[in-house]
C-alpha cells in the first residue's frame, strides 16, 4: 500500500464516521448545551472521577 491509498481510505473512514453520526443523532444547535458556560450561572453536570460522594 502507498501512502496515498492509506491516506484516501483514512479519509474514507473519517468520512463515513462523520456521516453515521450525522444520521444516528441530527445535530440540534438549540438543545446543546453551550461548550463554556463560564458566569452562565447553570450548574455543572456530568461526572468527575475525583468528585467524592457526600
């Protein structure tokens, strides 16, 4: 293999990842939640690894 057949089939797979995540789950801009909320004053969901339980 050259580097341009692995390069063109990279591509491809990147490609057709994009597209079945495209077509699993249609992207919402309205319900995403905002990637900084810096002073947003919403409060922090999700997990932390060093978050302890009360």
């Amino acid at each position: 293999m050259t580097r341009k057949s692995t390069a063109l089939i990279a591509i491809a797979g990147l490609l057709a990842l994009i597209a079945a995540d495209l077509l699993a789950a249609p992207h919402n801009p309205y319900h995403a939640p905002p990637a900084f909320a810096l002073g947003s004053g919403q409060v922090a969901s999700g997990g932390f690894c060093g978050a302890l339980p009360d």
